[in-house]
C-alpha cells in the first residue's frame, strides 16, 4: 500500500484548490495519508523560493489571474486577495496536528481552515474560527487549544522533514518517500501514478 506524505500550508490558495482530489485519490488507490502542515515562509527562505509578495510584478500578477481561472475550473468560491492573508497560521495547523493524533477526516479539517480563508474572508489565527473549522470537520472544538500545546514541535519538525526530503513548495505530496509531485495541478498526475499507469 502507497503512502503520501501530504506538505501543506493553511495559507496556500493553491491547499484550498485541491479540495478533496487528494483524499479522492488516496481512498480510489488504498494509500494512506500523513498531513503536514509548515511554516511555508520558511520553507522558501531554505529552498530558494521567494514569498509572493517579493516576487517579479510579472509574476505576481499571472498568480493572481491562475487563481481565478483555476477557481473558476474547479467551480468553487475564491476571493485572490483575501482579508486575512496573510495571517499567522501556528494556530490552524497545530489544530490539524492534533486532529490527525485524535483521528477522522483531515481533509475536510484541512478544506475547512481553507476555505475560511480564501472564500469566507475568516482570520485562521483566531480561536474561535479554528474551533470551528474543527467542529464543521467533526473534531473536537477543544483540540483548538490543545494542539497549541502539542503541535508546535511537530510543526518545527515538519519543516526539517520538507527539507531533508527535496519539498520545495505547497502544496507538495511524496509518496514513499522517492516520487515527488507539487501543485495541486499535479494531483490527477499523483493518481496516475498510484494506479500503475504511471
């Protein structure tokens, strides 16, 4: 059975745009999921990537205008300069990292935070925004606050494994640890190879 390593972050349109492709995927083929949020930001100052806001005008403005095509393919709500972005995102991913321990739908944690951001003009550094993602996702509210206290070291340790794994983006997906794929327009790719026609 396959396994995906899921790198991801809450701040990413591009998280909110694969909506449940992975988890369609990943039940379709019978491979498990590990998700790891990260400090994306991070990430690109140890990879050579640059945040968007530092990128060539030419580049920022044909990210803007993939966002709203994408959006529109993919037939869901999409604001490409929301309120709150950016925003800090310790908060939401901890509470994943907790959801994953406690078990049951990550996905659609994972689709929750997003959209708040990137359709429902939400701040996901807030509390009560986070514990109800989590309860719209059939989580505990209360993980809000614990995954506060438990997750922050494996949110650290998420970044390290990005690192050490050749993950240069997000959303970025590795299965078995070799096969790289990055972008959520690299998810039918993804399930091409999952099914051996790849």
């Amino acid at each position: 059975m396959a396994h995906i390593d899921y790198y991801f972050t809450v701040l990413s349109p591009f998280t909110y745009l694969a909506g449940h492709r992975l988890e369609d995927s990943a039940a379709r083929h019978g491979a498990s999921v590990t998700y790891k949020p990260l400090d994306i930001m991070a990430l690109f100052a140890r990879t050579g990537g640059l945040p968007p806001k530092e990128r060539h005008p030419a580049r920022q403005a044909y990210r803007l205008q993939d966002l709203a095509r994408t959006a529109r393919k993919r037939g869901v709500p999409l604001n490409p300069q929301p309120a709150f972005w950016p925003t800090n995102p310790v908060p939401a991913s901890c509470a994943i990292i907790a959801a994953q321990k406690a078990g049951g739908d990550l996905g659609a944690l994972v689709h929750a935070v997003t959209r708040r951001v990137w359709a429902e003009e939400q701040n996901i550094a807030e509390d009560k925004v986070v514990r109800d993602a989590l309860e719209e996702a059939g989580f505990a509210p209360a993980l809000a606050e614990s995954g506060m206290v438990t997750g922050a070291g494996e949110y650290a340790a998420n970044l390290e494994d990005a690192v050490a794994g050749n993950v240069f983006g997000a959303p970025f997906y590795v299965v078995d640890g070799t096969e790289h794929f990055w972008g959520q327009d690299r998810l039918e790719d993804l399930d091409l190879y999952l099914s051996g026609a790849m």
